[in-house]
C-alpha cells in the first residue's frame, strides 16, 4: 500500500499534467503547442525581459530546446530577442504586440478551463490547498 507522502506525489504529478494537457486542448485552435504557449505566458508575466537561459529554466527545459522554440516564436512574429547591454551573449526575450494579443487569448482560454476544473470546490479547501502547494514551492525553490 502506498504512503500519503506516495500518493501525495502521483496525484500532485498526474493532475499537473492532465491541467496542461486540458489546456492544451482548448489551445490547439490556435495552433499553438503546450511549449509554445507556455513559454509565451511566461515571457508575458515576467516582470521584466527575461534572460533566455532564465526562462528555458522556468519552462523546464533545456537551452537548444529553448533556443529552437524562440527562433520558431520569433519567425511567427511574437517574440523579440534583444542583447543585454551589459554581457552582448546574454540575450533578453519580449513579447511584440501581436505575442501580447496572443497571450490575452491564451489567458482567457485558461481561465476558462480553470474555472470550470474548480467550479466545485468549496473555497476553504481551494485555499488550503494552495497554501500547501505555495509552501511545497518554497521548499522546492529553497534547495541547493
């Protein structure tokens, strides 16, 4: 039999997975991949222009693969690379106006899946769990 600690992992595994995929799902109209979409949201909420070393980290994928969607973001007209002043290799990526519109589409498709995901869950147990997650993410951030 399993441990709480086990099932906590598959469940926490297998959910965040399916959540992508039913967005994706509702994405695919716009012919947009999981990868693609997700970097696109991620440049968006950056508070600033991200490295894209930075940003292949927060998509969780590795430098080439990063490099080959950027370049096919790029060709598509909704990502600028731009040179750090500081270090010329370092290269910063933006959303242009028509990554910006995308993404409003992209985010407006989501909310629509999360909204219907959540739609029955009472409040106290959402809050709960997001309160676990937010702390597993801390704990996670905190390793060496």
């Amino acid at each position: 039999m399993a441990t709480v600690e086990e099932r906590f992992s598959a469940a926490l595994h297998s959910t965040a997975r399916a959540w992508r995929l039913a967005v994706d799902r509702r994405l695919r109209h716009l012919g947009m991949s999981q990868a693609s979409w997700l970097t696109v949201a991620m440049v968006a909420r950056a508070k600033a222009p991200l490295p894209q070393v930075e940003l292949a980290q927060r998509v969780g994928v590795e430098g080439a693969t990063m490099a080959v969607m950027l370049n096919r973001l790029a060709r598509a007209g909704l990502v600028e690379r731009t040179a750090s002043r500081a270090d010329r290799r370092v290269k910063h990526v933006t959303l242009t106006p028509a990554g910006e519109a995308l993404y409003e589409q992209v985010r407006t498709q989501a909310g629509a899946v999360r909204k219907t995901l959540l739609k029955g869950l009472e409040p106290a147990a959402l809050l709960a769990a997001t309160e676990l997650l937010e702390q597993l993410q801390a704990a996670l951030d905190a390793e060496p």
